[in-house]
C-alpha cells in the first residue's frame, strides 16, 4: 500500500481509540456521579424528610395556635365592649381602670403575635 494510505489508516484507527477512550472515561465518570448521587439521597431521604415532615408539624400547629388567638381575641373583644357600655352607663372612665389597661395591652401582643405567625406560615399546609 501505499505511504499516505498507511498513515491515513494509522490516523484513523489512532482517532478511534481516542475517542474510545474519551467514551470510556465519560462512563466512568457518570458511574462516579451516579453513586454520589445515589449516596446523597440516601442521606437526604431519610434526614431531609424527617425534617419537613417536623416542620410541617409545627407550621399546623402554629396555624391552630394562630387561628385559637383570633378566636381568644373575638370572643374578648365582645366581652370587652359588653363591660365598655356598662362602664358608661355607671359614668365610669373605664380606660383608666388597671385590669383594662392590662387587658389592652395583652390583646396588642396578642395581635402582633398572630401577624407575625400569619406572614410566617404559608397559606396552603
């Protein structure tokens, strides 16, 4: 054969197990990947889940603890304007009284507290 030929197969065959090669080396590559994968998996299924599962634990009992505050602040709201219009009545300046004082202050944390629950917990649980 000729010399060109012979270097343009030797070429040839030489570009093939390169290529070879490089599919080869991807393989492996790919296998390391998958097994790291497949390892943070494990971890993550059994730590990770847990842990939503906790989470979304406590964000529904946040929510029945938020929604046990609006009801707390209902109901006192209507016992409060029940004892505000008898106050009147007897001519009494009721804000000035301590335990209304303390009751308006109580309800405001109250408040703020059920906000503050309310922009925490996701609408959908």
């Amino acid at each position: 054969m000729n010399k060109k030929v012979m270097q343009k197969i030797v070429s040839i065959e030489k570009q093939e197990l390169t290529a070879e090669k490089i599919d080869l080396s991807s393989v492996d590559v790919l296998k390391k990947k998958t097994s790291e994968a497949k390892s943070f998996l494990k971890k993550y299924n059994k730590g990770l889940t847990r842990e939503i599962n906790n989470a979304v634990q406590t964000l529904k009992e946040a929510r029945k603890l938020n929604d046990d505050g609006f009801s707390l602040r209902g109901s006192g709201a209507k016992d409060f304007r029940a004892f505000g219009r008898k106050a009147q009545e007897l001519g009494v300046d009721f804000l000035d009284i301590p335990e209304v004082k303390e009751y308006l202050n109580t309800m405001r944390e109250l408040d703020e507290i059920n906000s503050q629950i309310l922009k925490a917990i996701p609408s959908k649980i």
